[in-house]
C-alpha cells in the first residue's frame, strides 16, 4: 500500500502534518506494537486486530523521526516475503503427485482514509495461504490372515471339546483387551479355521500349545500297608 501525502500547491513540498516520533520497538504481537506506538507518539492509536492474527509475531524495529502512516509502509514492506506452498495430496498430506506454488506473503496495519492521518482507524492484516484441514490419521490397519488348526488330537482321547479351544483363546484376547479372531471348527476334517491378525492368531498357537495331548491323569494313592500282628502273650 502506498499513501499519497498532502501537497503544497504553491510550493510542491508535502505538508508536515502528521507527527514524527521515534519509535524503538524490541518486537511481539500486534498490540504490543500499537502499545509502543501510543506511548511514542503521545497519542493513542485507533486500531482494529482481529482475533484469528492477534498472535502474529512482529520483528525489532529501531526507527527515528517517522511519522505514523511512514512506520506502517515500513512494516509491511519489511514483511513481504514469497513461501512455496505444497500442492497436491490427500488434504495437505504427501503424495506421489504433490506439488509447489509459490504464493506471496505480508502483513500489517492498513486504513480506508486517504490519505490516513493520525486519527485514522488502522486494521490490522495478514495475507497467508490458507490451507485446507489436514484429514485425521487412519488408525493402524492390521492385516488380516487365515490359518488352519488340526484339533484331532487334542479332541475325544484327548480329553477337549472344541468349545474349551474356542473358550480358553476368547478369554485371553478378551484379557488383552482385543477382539478375538473369527473361529469356525470343520467337522469332517477336525480342523479349525481362524481369521485374524497376527496378535489374534497368536493368542490360538499360545492355548495349544499349552494344552496336553490327554487329560491329566491323577496319581494314584499309595497303597497303604497293614500293620503288622502285634504277638499276644501266652497264658
């Protein structure tokens, strides 16, 4: 933005009406800087910062003898800047097809009076690209996999029923706090088909693996022997 000072039609030397002041800024927000403005020029300054730029951080500025409208040419001038925005992707993430766009960037205080004078509104600005909402992360996907379990030995002289198998794996996903993986016992060939992830389907080899061949057999007491005949005396 440029602003046309006031002239002299006599003389053609601009008209000395705003003030000058010094200004020596050590930098930060927005308001911070109209703060260091008012005290400097004796004078509060009329500004608008909305909300959604109120965090802009502002560089250091030592400046002598500017008047208001020079310091805010100053400002953006000095924050003009070109960026390379990417393009391209699945809302802002990378892609095999992403690009770049350069894109020009600034910021400051600007004013609908002209020409401005030192009770103008000054509202300030920030001209950025505005990018679109990244998409939330997919949570992990697990693979899902098949495998087949021959139950035969474990089943009749084995001492298990199927639904102990099925029961004892539910228990220990459930424990872990997973689902446990979909189950189907074949008849015919006393196999047991799972679908599941590599955890699930592990849960499956830990419970075989653990069960015996057989029912436990109990020890047998051991026999216990009689006494033997205490001798009677003879009379």
């Amino acid at each position: 933005m440029v602003y046309q000072a006031q002239v002299d039609p006599t003389t053609g030397l601009p008209v000395a009406k705003d003030k000058r002041f010094d200004l020596d800024f050590p930098g930060g927000k927005p308001a911070d800087l109209i703060a260091f403005i008012s005290k400097a020029h004796g004078t509060p300054v009329n500004a608008i910062i909305p909300e959604d730029v109120a965090d802009t951080t502002l560089p250091a500025m030592n400046l002598k003898q500017v008047t208001l409208v020079e310091l805010f040419q100053a400002l953006e001038a000095a924050s003009k800047k070109d960026v390379a925005v990417t393009t391209g992707g699945d809302f802002g993430r990378p892609s095999p097809y992403q690009g770049y766009t350069i894109t020009h960037v600034n910021f400051g205080f600007r004013t609908t009076d002209q020409p401005p004078t030192d009770h103008s509104i000054w509202t300030f600005y920030y001209d950025r690209p505005v990018l679109p909402p990244l998409k939330p992360e997919a949570p992990p996907s697990h693979p899902q996999i098949v495998r087949f379990y021959r139950l035969a030995p474990y089943l009749g002289a084995g001492g298990y029923k199927v639904e102990d198998i099925t029961t004892a794996v539910e228990t220990g996903c459930q424990m872990l706090g997973s689902p446990a993986p979909k189950m189907k016992f074949h008849q015919e060939t006393k196999l047991l088909i799972a679908v599941g992830d590599e955890q699930q389907l592990n849960t499956i080899n830990q419970v075989l693996q653990q069960l015996q061949l057989g029912p436990a057999v109990p020890s047998s007491p051991p026999l216990l022997t009689p006494p033997a005949p205490v001798p009677q005396p003879r009379l």
